[in-house]
C-alpha cells in the first residue's frame, strides 16, 4: 500500500508540473 502512496505522489507532482509549463507557455506565446 506503501507503494502506491508513492506512486500517487509522483502522479500528482507530474501533473502539477505539466500544469505549471502549460501557464508558462500561454505567458510567452
């Protein structure tokens, strides 16, 4: 279960950070 904490974290702060570079790019296009 351990395992899967984790996983989900990282899913997370993936999509955080993609989210981030898509502000990114809206505010230098």
């Amino acid at each position: 279960m351990k395992q899967f904490e984790m996983l989900l974290k990282r899913l997370i702060a993936l999509t955080r950070d993609a989210c981030d570079m898509e502000h990114h790019l809206e505010k230098y296009t």
